[in-house]
C-alpha cells in the first residue's frame, strides 16, 4: 500500500517529468516543487528511479488488466474496440501526466522494469492486433491491412494526452462518443 505522502510525491514527479522530461528533473527540483528537503524525499522513495517505474508500471499495467478483460468477451469487435478505446479515454483524462511519462520516458526504466514493460506493451499490441484480425475475418471490418488500422489505433489514443491537456473542459462523453466513431467509422457520411 503505498501512503498518501507517496502519493503525493509520485503525482507532482509525474507533473514535473511530463513538463520536462525525466532527464531535466532531479530529486532536489522534486523536493524544491514538494517545499521540503531533498534529504526528505529519501524517506518516502528510494530513487527517481523508483518513482518513475512506479508511474509507467501502474499505468501499463491498467491497460493490460483491461485488455485481459476485454479480449476473451463474448460481445462483438466493434463492442471490444469501443471499449478499448473508451479505456485509452478514461486512463487520458484521469493519468493525463502518467501517460506522458509512458510515451516519453518509457525507455529510461531499468532493465528489469522496461523487460516486464516492453513484455505489457507488446502483449497488448499482440492482443489487439487479434482483435482487428477476427473483425476484418468475420466481415465486421472492411477489409485493410492490420498494421495500418492498429497503428491508427494506437497512435491516436497514446497522444491523446497532448491534444486533450488544450481541451480541459470537453466532456468526457462528447469525447468517447466522437472520438470512438471518428476512429471505427470515419468522418465519410455513408
């Protein structure tokens, strides 16, 4: 369980990597931002390293815990991917700074947490890529090539942290509703 003071250092961590990178932020710059000292942060976290695992796991792991609920459902793909990316929307809006440490800093991790990261990462990917293969298999979606409409996907929905932090007070359900038909119908009117 990790205490409330923890917390609260992870959030601002998450807040000041975002803003500047992992690289550019050092434990004094994070106590300095917490209004204590540096010594102090030793007492709650072992490291920068620490907090920063700590961000990406737990958001990589939200994202797994609900594409292994999601995949084997017996509901169709149109209904999988609408929930997939309601979920990318959802963990957008309420980790906004932990997705950008994901996308951008993903790669500082220590070896052991970007091996069990990158193992997440690409068994989501494999995962959702089933998912495209079965609906353009069974007619449900129009015949592309996989790469093409993963790609689309997952670009779209892992920077939508970039586009919604200049959109604060779109609703969350104009959002789900637009984004999700723009991306599984398009913008053509049939």
């Amino acid at each position: 369980m990790i205490s409330e003071r923890k917390k609260e250092i992870i959030t601002i961590a998450a807040k000041l990597f975002k803003e500047k990178g992992y690289n550019a932020v050092s434990m004094r710059d994070l106590a300095q931002e917490l209004g204590i000292k540096a010594a102090s942060l030793y007492n709650h976290i072992s490291s920068k390293q620490e907090i920063l695992a700590i961000i990406i796991l737990e958001v990589a792991e939200s994202f797994t815990q609900h594409m292994q609920k999601t995949f084997p459902k017996n509901i169709s793909v149109r209904q999988k991917l609408e929930e997939i990316i309601h979920m990318h929307i959802e963990i957008t809006i309420q980790k906004t700074n932990y997705l950008a440490c994901l996308n951008n800093d993903w790669m500082h991790l220590d070896e052991k947490n970007l091996a069990y990261y990158i193992e997440m990462r690409n068994g989501y990917e494999k995962q959702l890529r089933k998912i495209i293969s079965e609906g353009i298999e069974n007619g449900e979606l129009e015949k592309r090539d996989e790469e093409i409409i993963l790609f689309s996907l997952l670009s779209t929905l892992r920077t939508l942290y970039l586009w919604y932090s200049k959109k604060p007070s779109l609703k969350i359900e104009l959002l789900k509703r637009d984004l999700t038909n723009t991306l599984l119908s398009g913008v053509i009117k049939a």
